[in-house]
C-alpha cells in the first residue's frame, strides 16, 4: 500500500483555495523577489524594445474602460521580456488641464474665471497642485491585480518641472521651424470655462456631442433699394446681431415669390419647406445673379466696413436644411471666418469671454447669449423681419469637462501649422503598422487630409506655459526653450514654471528698451501628451542616448478616440520635430461600454463591480475575457459578467483543476521527472505533445503580430483538450502512475506554463514555481525571467497527420455518442460493434482505433457495408455514416453492471470525502444479487480500481446508491 502524500515532492494547493488567492501568493512572490524589476536589468541594455503608454488622468478612479488597454499594455512587453529584450515600463500621470481645473472649481465653489481671478492665480493654481497630488489609491491595487508590470514608484506627471521644461523646449524647435504662429481664427469656445477648445478634443468621443432642440428661424433681410427680401436661415438667433454677410450657392436656382404682398428671395429646392405649393413665382434667378447684392443690415451696433451687408457666393452652402441663403457672422462660425477673411469682413464680437453680450449692444447688454435667442427672435418680428419660426433637434457639442454647449468663436490664439505639415504627415503614415489595418487608410488618413491648425493655446491657469515672452512696447517677440535660457536672460533663479511664478518673470526686450512679459495663455493640455516621448525622459536636457534607442516607439495601444486624440498629436508633433512617425506599431481598440450598450456609468448601473468582478473570478479572467474579445479588433462591445463567468468555468477553472490532478497522481505515485526522455509510444502522448508544439507556435505567431484574440483563444481549445480528451481518456494510466502519461502531462504543464505566461502571468507563474523552481534550483527564478520557449517543427509536422486521425475519432465519438443519447444507451455500457464509412484517414489496425473504442465504450469497430440481419441505428454527418449495433449480448451487459457498480464506488468515496490513493475498507448491501454475485465475482478487480483495503457483504443498508440496488459504507 502506498504512503499516501507523505512528503510530496510537488506543493498541493490549499483546499478551495480561490483563483484570486492564488493570485495575491504570486503578488506576494513577484515583489519580494523583485522579479519585475529583475525582468529589465536582465536584459541586456543594447536590445531594447520600447513601449509608449498614454497616461491616466491621475485622480480618476480605475474602471473596466481603463482596465482593457492596460491589460493590452502588458501582455507585449512580457512577450518581447521573454524574446530577450529589455522592455522599460514607467507610469506616467495626466495632471495639467480642464479636468483638473473644473473638479477645483467645483470643489472652491468657483463658477467662472472671474471667480477665479478674485481669488487669486496663486491660490487656484495651489489648489491645482495640492489636488493632483493626492493620487487615487486605487490604482496600485487594481494594476497590480490585473497582473500588469508597471514602473508606478517613478511615475513621471506632466506636472513635474523636468517635463514641462521638454514641453517648452518642443514649442520653440517648432516656433523656430516656423511651424507655430499667432493668428485670428475662429474655433470652439467654452464660454464656462472661458477658453478656446480643439475640435479633435471633441469629436475623438461620441459622448461630447448630444441631441439638443434649438430655435429655426428664418430671417427677411431687405434688399438695398428694392421692395423684397432675401430669406436666411439660422439655428442661433443670438448671432444675428453680428451678421455681416448672406452666401448663396452660386449654380442653384433660386425663386421670387410673392406672399402677403411681399417679394420674398429663397433657393427653388427649399421651397417646400417653407410655403404652399401654390405659391407664385414671380422669377428665377441663378445664384450667380444675386451675387454682389446690398441688403440693409438687421443691426447697426458696432462700426462696419465697406464690404460688409453683400451677398457672397461660398461653397460650404447645401440645399439640405434652411432656405439656401446662409447668414453669415465671421465672429461666430467655422466656415464664417474663412469667407469673412477671404472677402475682408467685419469681425462683429458681440459677446465677451463668458458669453454675455457687450455693453455696445445695449438691448442685451450682460445677457447670456442663449437666454437672447427668444428676445432677439421677438424683435425680428416686431420689425416683421420673421418669416418663419420653429424647432429644430439636431446633434451639438458640449465642453468634455463641464458640459457646457460649445460656441464657436473668432479669437487670437497660437496655432500649429498643420497644412505645412500635412503632405509629410500622410507620407510618414505609410510604415506604420496599423492594427486593424483599416485605421490606417481610413479614419487616421482622413484626420490627417482634413485636420485645421491646430490651436495650441488656452486661456486658462493650470498647464504648461506658452513659453513666449513679447514685449510692451514694439511688440517684439522671445520664444524660450529652456529653464538655464530663462534664468540667463531675466537673471532670476525658475524653480517653478507654473502661473503666477513664470508670468512674474520679466525680460528685456531685444529690439527696444521696453520690457516683455509672458502672454497669459497655457498650452493645450494635448500638446503634453504629444509630447510625452520627449518629456517624460527630460530629453534632450537627459537621456539622449536612451530616449534615441528607443524612439519611434515600437508599440502603442489605445481605443479609437485616440485617433483624433494621442495617436494624432503624437504623429503630429513627431514629425514636426523628427520628421519621423512616432510609433511603429499602434493597436486600436473598440470602444467598451456597458451592459446596456450605454456608454458605462455608475447612475446608470450598467456594469458589475470592477473590483467585486477581480476578486471573484481573478484579474487573469478578465484578461482572458478582454484579449479574446473583438474588442481588441477595433470592434465595440458590451461588457457581460455572464461571459466572464464562462471564461472563469471554461479555462481557468479547467486548467487549474488539471494541474491539481498531475499534482494528485504524482505525488500518490512519487513520481519525479525523468532526465531521459521517454519513448512516446502512446498514441494519447504524441497527440498531446504536437497540440502543445502547435499552439506554442499559434501564440508566438499571433503575438508578434499583436493578434491578441487569435493568441488568447487558442488556449481555451487546447485546456479542452487537455482535460476533457487527454487527461480523462488517459485515467487508467495516471491511476496506475503510468510514467510517460505522468512524463507527458509533466512536460505539457511546465511548457505550457511558459507560452502562457504573457496572457496569464499568474497561472503560469504558480505552476512554474511547483513543478520546475520547486524541484530544480538551477532553474531561472520566475518563469517570466525564462527565454519564450522554440518550437518543436519536426514535432508539428511530424503530428498533423495524427491531428487529422483524431479529429475524426472525435467526430465519430460524437455521432455515437447521439445514437446512445436518442436510445437512452448510457456510455457505460459497452456495445458490440459499430460500422463506419467515410473515414479518409483511419485505418484497420490504426492505434488511433483504440482510442475511438475507448471512448464510444464498443468492442469492435468495423468498416464499410453494413450487414442487413443486425438491428443497426444509423446516422450521417460530416460525411461519415456510422451504424451503430445497439443488441446487447449477455456478458456486456455484465460489463455494464460492473462500470455501474465502480463508479457508484468512486462517486461514493468523493462524497466522503477521501482523496485519490487514500486506502480503505467498504461494506456493501444489496438484495439483487445479479448486482452480489458480479461484485464477489469481480472483488479484486473492484478493490484494485477502487483502491479498498477490504470489501465486504453487509446485512445492515447504509448509504444508498444506484438508485436502491446497492447500499455502502465505509468499513470500521
């Protein structure tokens, strides 16, 4: 009798011991081992592998939408460890910005940038500083529990001296390559937050813009010296005060009709939606005709110029909505702008930074620009310049911060010069590895052929400065690069770059004797994250020899938003500076959202407990669940706690309980690795060892072209496999402690151990550390310090025509297996024959054959013609046709009674609970003695396969089993 588990050479895990507490003991290992840290100072320095990550805004709070990409973030930098690069990984955190400033507003009391100044720059930006600072501690505990490897202890912030220096340093290599300039033009403008806004801000998040309803007016503007009127129509009567033109399409067709006595001028394609088809026509006129026109201006508030108060042909003009006239305030309008300076317009501000009109308006003087709609709409019709009014919804853009509905504005502001860029930024698109590839030519391609300059200033407090200095007196310009150039030319010592500190420096003016001081803008918070490659090494102040090793980047990941947002500022300030790309390889990710569909929200409960979902299925199940998604594809998609769940039953918990199983049988039989390798003359052995040679190479393959899902779903088939093929058609010889089953089951573990170790770092790190580190000290420390392991291509190719042999054992199982479950024939009991046609591949005599009997439990497998005196159940599928004897002589029915019996034994012993190998005694009952006289005839082999000490008859019933025929106990 074996000594059961005494001093077993392998670890068995505690009882019940949960995924998640498997994981904290490897959490536990990896930092007392310092193996992270050890994972890059082992690699040697000359083959680097470099990784950009865009930061989390640093007081955010983790959640599954941040979880994804950081998974995505750390299976490639533990893939590329493992081929023998060194991958540096420091977080980094967003800090300057909108975000920052409007939680400090909200959390001051602080409703404007009034407010703000009456407070006080110093303190606000005080405030700023204090509340970034207090990092959200949640984010250690979910990195680390998501088995991501970061560098968090030194985390760069955009906040830190050393990068903002970089950040200046990029403004003036681009102002001196005459890439950034000062110019008027008009862009989105948060009136709340008083600042201007990049459009890409906006339009990278679907979330930004809403369906709102707002006033549709149509407006009669009087031709200079005729009785009629031209019609325009506008969604935002509170610009009509600042109208300066009308546009027309000049190849449309437009009519004069008469109503009420009035000449009305409007483009024949929009009639319909203004008046009766009936209505008269009194003249057509091409649009070119009407170019040039004097109409009276609706306002005389502010001074205007010669050119102003004419109609004008523009192309942005469409016949979809409105009357085909555009009114047109160069103040207040994208397209606006353009024609106003194209025809030397009048620029109409009408409204001041918070979006009150000014006092040179006197009618609405201090009013809020949307409570003046309905005022000035009144007005109009009091005047009888209303034609029409009503209501239109249509999709509009809100502040990202405090959700304020956007305007667009003319102001001054420092741009960057896309359009000198653009041909470069489109050639250098071109190398880059796009995954999906349709990014690539697609929506990336379209934002770099369409982007406008991009404005680079904000008028706000909490950010990088614009490092540009102008002087009092002539105006003259100094643009400065570095903190040393700084203290150089003022004579002051710069410990700090933020406002108030950097606009109380002053210079001399290099071209007059006037003093300059710094313009009170600070850059967009983008141009920061543009400029992170540079900034976060202090380059080119530092690590020039590090940051130039490593750059471009040779992967990045992020979702699709960042197509206008990260990638694009990235490219764009890389290629200003580097006239390279940035980055090599770029994953896009879809978007998550909740269970719902809906973009995830804790008001709206649509997405189980981030945190609650860790702790019971384990951080490696979301992994598993997030990589194998189509999500990783570009695709969107829902998160579902139900698919989690099947990831957590169908993988992780069948793979762990296969471990445990090799674990049980080793130690029962103290087996130990064998030196020498095995002859693998099982055809069970040879199978599973090609499936493992295969999948190493489906995940090296899949891995090294940032395939994730192709690499995360080849696992789940291959644990299948293992567990519910291999393992369990090969019970008899573990339980026997088969050496080359527990050889081959050894060698698929530990090599298994290695392929998976990017995906499931903990699983793999567990297993390593018990069945290699635990038993061979000359073994590396940490299985994600191991090299990634070269696969076996004579094994593969020796092993496909074996692949294909049991793929049709596995569909033949599965056609008899139907038979058996239509006639209630259980599996247990064995039959005598079957017929099979079809099969290309097996052969009489095949080892593969034994297997096919073994599983569909039938004594003789025949092929070809099946006789007609038999009483056959037959079916085809798949091309097979496979007849079935279902006559049961009487010695198989023995047969069946006796699998009945054991496995009521082995079920038995489960439920109370005695382990595998455990020896004991069993007494039985039963009043059938078919069921008496097999066990007495069949005792040894019984007492063998069921591992008892003794067997005895009983008259006394104990627990019932095989529904009343037999009763058991365990013997005293």
């Amino acid at each position: 009798m074996l000594n059961y588990m005494k001093n077993p050479k392998f670890k068995v895990p505690k009882e019940n011991q949960t995924l998640f507490e498997m994981q904290e003991e490897t959490l536990d290992f990896w930092a007392k081992n310092k193996i992270f840290e050890r994972s890059i100072d082992e690699r040697p320095k000359d083959n680097t592998y470099s990784f950009f990550d865009g930061p989390p805004f640093i007081t955010g709070t983790p959640h599954y939408a941040t979880l994804l990409p950081s998974i995505a973030k750390d299976i490639i930098p533990r893939f590329k460890t493992m081929k023998g690069y060194r991958v540096r990984r420091v977080w980094g955190w967003d800090c300057h910005g909108l975000p920052a400033e409007t939680k400090v507003e909200k959390k001051l009391g602080l409703k404007s940038k009034r407010d703000i100044e009456k407070l006080g720059v110093d303190k606000f930006v005080a405030a700023c500083r204090e509340y970034v600072s207090e990092v959200s501690g949640e984010w250690p505990w979910y990195i680390q529990h998501i088995g991501r490897w970061a560098d968090m202890e030194h985390a760069y912030r955009t906040m830190d001296r050393d990068y903002m220096e970089s950040v200046i340093w990029v403004f003036k290599e681009l102002y001196d390559k005459n890439l950034i300039y000062k110019g008027r033009r008009s862009s989105l403008y948060c009136t709340r937050c008083a600042t201007p806004l990049s459009k890409f801000e906006i339009t990278m998040d679907d979330g930004f813009y809403r369906e709102v309803t707002d006033p549709s007016v149509s407006i009669k503007f009087k031709v200079k010296g005729q009785d009629k009127y031209l019609v325009a129509w506008t969604t935002t009567p509170w610009t009509l005060p600042a109208n300066a033109a009308l546009a027309v399409d000049e190849k449309e067709i437009y009519a004069e009709i008469e109503i009420d006595e009035q000449r009305l001028i409007l483009a024949e394609k929009t009639l319909p939606r203004f008046v009766d088809e009936r209505v008269k026509i009194v003249k057509k006129y091409k649009g070119a005709e009407l170019v040039g026109l004097e109409y009276e201006p609706l306002y005389n508030f502010l001074k205007s110029k010669p050119n102003d108060y004419k109609v004008y042909s523009a192309g942005f003009v469409t016949m979809e909505d409105g009357t085909g006239i555009v009114h047109v305030a160069p103040a207040f309008g994208e397209v606006d702008f353009v024609l106003g300076k194209e025809k030397d317009l009048s620029v109409f501000m009408t409204i001041d930074e918070e979006g009150k009109f000014v006092k040179e308006v006197p009618p609405w003087a201090g009013m809020y620009l949307k409570k003046a709609d309905a005022l000035i709409t009144q007005d109009l019709k009091e005047r009888s310049l209303l034609f029409k009014e009503e209501t239109t919804t249509h999709s509009y853009p809100f502040c990202y911060r405090c959700e304020t509905p956007l305007i667009y504005k003319a102001q001054e502001a420092w741009y960057l010069n896309i359009e000198k860029l653009r041909s470069k930024l489109i050639d250098t698109n071109a190398p880059i590895n796009w995954i999906p590839s349709h990014f690539k030519n697609g929506r990336f391609e379209y934002n770099l052929k369409n982007a406008p300059d991009w404005c680079l200033s904000r008028s706000r407090y909490w950010g990088s400065p614009i490092p540009v200095w102008e002087c009092d007196e002539c105006a003259e310009i100094q643009v400065i690069g570095s903190i040393a150039e700084l203290e150089k030319l003022s004579g002051k010592k710069v410990t700090d770059l933020h406002r108030p500190d950097i606009d109380q420096i002053e210079l001399a003016c290099t071209k007059c004797a006037g003093k300059s001081h710094r313009v009170k803008e600070v850059l967009d918070c983008w141009f920061e994250s543009g400029a992170m490659p540079y900034a976060e090494r202090h380059y080119p102040f530092e690590n020039q020899k590090d940051f130039e090793s490593g750059f471009p980047a040779d992967f990045i990941i992020e979702y699709t938003g960042q197509l206008r947002g990260w990638f694009y500022y990235l490219h764009v300030i890389s290629n200003a500076l580097k006239e390279s790309p940035a980055f090599k390889n770029v994953v896009v990710t879809g978007v998550l959202k909740g269970t719902d569909g809906r973009k995830m929200s804790k008001s709206f409960g649509n997405y189980p407990d981030p945190r609650a979902t860790i702790e019971k299925y384990g951080g490696e199940t979301l992994r598993l669940y997030f990589m194998s998604n189509p999500i990783m594809k570009g695709e969107d998609m829902n998160v579902s706690e139900s698919e989690i769940q099947e990831q957590y039953r169908k993988v992780m918990q069948i793979l762990w309980n296969s471990y445990k199983y090799f674990l049980t049988y080793a130690n029962l039989h103290d087996w130990k690795p064998d030196q020498e390798v095995l002859p693998n003359d099982h055809v069970l052995d040879r199978w599973i060892l090609g499936e493992l040679e295969i999948l190493i190479e489906t995940i090296d393959k899949s891995l090294e072209a940032y395939d994730y899902p192709t690499a995360s779903r080849a696992i789940r088939p291959f644990v299948e496999n293992l567990s519910t093929w291999y393992i369990r058609l090969s019970r008899d010889r573990f339980a026997t402690g088969n050496a080359n089953a527990l050889q081959t089951l050894y060698k698929v573990l530990t090599r298994f151990s290695t392929i998976i170790a990017p995906i499931l770092p903990f699983t793999a790190e567990a297993i390593y550390q018990n069945l290699v580190r635990n038993i061979n000290t000359d073994s590396q420390d940490s299985v994600h310090l191991c090299m990634w392991p070269e696969t076996t291509t004579l094994l593969i190719h020796g092993t496909k025509d074996l692949r294909i042999k049991m793929e049709e054992v596995r569909t033949i199982s599965h056609i008899v297996h139907s038979i058996r479950r239509e006639k209630e024939i259980p599996l247990r009991q064995p039959l005598a024959e079957v017929f099979v046609a079809g099969m290309k591949y097996l052969k009489e005599n095949d080892e593969c054959l034994e297997i096919l009997k073994q599983e569909i439990n039938v004594k003789n497998i025949k092929f070809g013609n099946t006789p007609a005196n038999l009483n056959l159940n037959t079916k085809t599928t798949d091309g097979f046709t496979v007849a079935l004897s279902t006559d049961i002589p009487e010695e198989l029915l023995k047969e069946g009674l006796l699998r009945e019996i054991i496995r009521a034994i082995q079920n038995f012993r489960k439920t109370q609970g005695l382990k595998a190998g455990e020896m004991v005694g069993l007494s039985y009952s039963t009043t059938h003695n078919d069921i008496k006289n097999l066990i007495e005839e069949k005792r040894d082999e019984i007492m063998k396969v069921a591992c008892l000490g003794n067997l005895v008859f009983s008259t006394e019933k104990s627990i019932e089993v095989l529904s009343g025929r037999l009763f058991l106990e365990i013997s005293k």
